[in-house]
C-alpha cells in the first residue's frame, strides 16, 4: 500500500496519506518489511505510552525497560 502496489486499505487511507505527504521532503524513500522481533523496542514503546493513556513524555535516557531492551538487541550485558 506505501508503494502503490497493491489496493489501499480504506481503514489504512488515512495513515498512508499522512505518510506520503512526509515522504514529500525526503529525496528518496524505500520501504522494507520488517519483523516485529526486529523491531522489539518501537513496539515496546509503543505499548508502554499505550498503557499510560496514549501520551508519554521522558528525559533523554528514556525508560529503562527501553535501555535493557536495546541492551540486549545489541548484545550488551549492561542492564539498568
């Protein structure tokens, strides 16, 4: 759909509009699939702000679940 590959979506129509309309100030944009497991922490994010009503701010370092998340993405033993 991001494409213009296959039929849109009338539930997605309103994403892919505003996704197109940013792709306007990047010179080139590619789209890739990627596996939820690949993409551990902007689900994890995403669940966490989901859960404290939809709006969440933090400071620079972030939550620490996200910290040992990308910890252990990255193969690190440190853990907060």
């Amino acid at each position: 759909m991001l494409n213009k590959e296959i039929q849109i979506d009338v539930l997605m129509d309103v994403y892919l509009v505003d996704i197109w309309n940013m792709m306007q100030s990047f010179q080139s944009v590619k789209f890739i699939f990627t596996p939820q497991q690949c993409n551990r922490a902007a689900h994890m994010v995403v669940a966490y702000v989901l859960k404290h009503g939809g709006s969440f701010g933090w400071d620079e370092l972030g939550p620490e679940f996200l910290f040992n998340v990308l910890a252990e993405d990255a193969n690190v033993s440190i853990h907060i």
